[in-house]
C-alpha cells in the first residue's frame, strides 16, 4: 500500500469516527426531566449517562438502565471508531523491532471482562507499545472470581517458564467485596518479594485498583489500596517496583459496576504504559 492509498484509509478512519460520535448522542435514550433545573442533572444528561432528570444512580433505579444503555451505546460505536482507526494507522507503522515479555497476574478484569472483544487493556497496550516499536508477548495467569490468596503462588510458579521481562497484577477486586482481607499487607509484600526472588531482571507493576460502584466495598477497596501503597514504597529502593493508579477511572465507565468497558481499559492500558515506560526496551 502506498503512501496515498494509506492517506486516504486513516482520513476515511475519521469521518467514519466523526459519523460514530454523531450517531451516538443521536441514539442515545431522550432525556426527559422533571422538576425543577439542575445543573447537575442537566451535565449528566448532556453525558448521556441519565434520564427523567436523575443524577446518576441516586434515587431513581430505572437510571441504572438508561445509563447502562447510554454508555453501551456510546461504548460501540467509539470501538467501531477505534477498530478503524487502529487498522488504518497500523498500516503506517513499521513492524516492531523489540520485544518484551509481560506476565499478567489478576482476576476477571485481567481477563478482559467487559471488554468487546475480551482482551481488556492489552489490545490497547499493545498499541501503545507498537507506537514505540514494541511488540509484546504475554502470558496470562488470572483467574475470574479469584483473589489475591489463590493467585499469588499460581503467579509465582509461572515466572520460570513464562520468564517475563514485566510483571503486572491488578487484584483486590474480588478480595474487598467477597471479603478476604486478611493478612493482605503480608500476602502482597509476599508476592512482590518472591517474584523479585524468581528472577534477577523481572519488574513487578502492581495496580492500585479502580474503585467499584459496589458502596459496600469502598472501604475495603481502600484498605487494600493503601495496603499496595506500603508494599511497593518498601521496595522502591529496588529500582524493580511500582504502581499503577487505577483508582482514578470512573465507576460509570464499567459494564455492570465492576468490569471496565473499553474506555476504562483504554485508561487502564495508558496507566499501564505510563507506569512501565522506563523498564521499556529503548
């Protein structure tokens, strides 16, 4: 493909992404308010994320649904946005040059719950890697519903014949709402200190979790935050430890409370990325 033909795949990429914007406010369910104006209301309308004039999820549960419908309708037509682009950009790139090796430690939203097409945040990682010339192998070893006790020792056997360059885990999830928080503080500082202990050259990422809609949770969503806080401001003088704040993506970008959609796994790869630039290959 020539340089014009390619020109003219990624200019088609953004009228057709321009069209998907448009499309979605325009398919998105009509508001209609009651009461008296708000401008919080009136923001979360113009968000496509409530109807009846509810700020959402307060009062009204049948704000649950049409915000739930908003945001997936939004979140399809983005990612038809998104598929396009991505395929027209690719063609401009040269073929990575580098490799690194991640392992992936976690639960469902490691799995890629949530997600379109069930990768989560590595289709959108790796892209980011790509732009840099990176092509990246990964070895999986989450497990849905799982917390960080069953996990742990399922990660650590896995270093010796994934041997992964990057290690990056995102539990806690499930450990704050089932709960099972005890010990945690010993159980995380034992993971990241026998992974550090399987191989010399391995860099461990651990995530401080984005917090759920799950109210029941938050406390122990923090507990277990501040809990990976100590674990990784214990090991920095290492040079092979730090986090990735996840805490910063919306609940509302989830698909039920819980798991990203693609938008937050969008954010949750550029943390990623972000976290782990300088243990990249240059």
């Amino acid at each position: 493909m020539n340089l014009a033909t390619r020109r003219a795949a990624l200019i088609a990429a953004l009228t057709t992404a321009a069209a998907a914007i448009s499309s979605s406010r325009a398919n998105a369910l009509p508001p209609t308010p009651t009461g008296a104006y708000d401008d919080n209301a009136v923001r979360a309308i113009a968000g496509g994320l409530t109807d009846a004039g509810y700020v959402e999820y307060t009062t009204n549960p049948t704000d649950d649904i049409a915000a739930t419908h908003n945001l997936t309708q939004l979140e399809q037509r983005m990612q038809y946005m998104l598929d396009d682009i991505l395929d027209a950009v690719a063609t401009l790139r040269p073929t990575p040059t580098r490799t690194t090796r991640i392992l992936c430690v976690g639960d469902s939203i490691t799995l890629g719950a949530g997600s379109t097409d069930g990768t989560g945040y590595r289709r959108y990682l790796t892209e980011l890697l790509g732009r840099r010339g990176i092509a990246p192998t990964y070895t999986m070893q989450a497990y849905g519903g799982q917390t960080l006790r069953y996990v742990a020792p399922r990660a650590i056997d896995a270093i010796p014949a994934a041997n992964p360059n990057i290690m990056l885990v995102h539990l806690g999830t499930n450990d704050a709402v089932q709960p099972d928080l005890t010990d945690w503080q010993t159980r995380i500082d034992d993971l990241i200190d026998q992974a550090l202990g399987a191989s010399p050259t391995l860099h461990i990422c651990i995530a401080k979790i984005q917090y759920s809609r799950n109210t029941g949770a938050i406390t122990n969503e923090q507990t277990i935050n501040a809990a990976i806080n100590a674990a990784v401001n214990a090991r920095t003088n290492t040079g092979r430890v730090t986090t990735a704040d996840m805490t910063g993506i919306p609940a509302r970008w989830t698909e039920d409370g819980i798991h990203p959609m693609n938008a937050a796994y969008n954010d949750m790869a550029h943390r990623w990325h972000n976290a782990i630039e300088g243990w990249l290959p240059a």
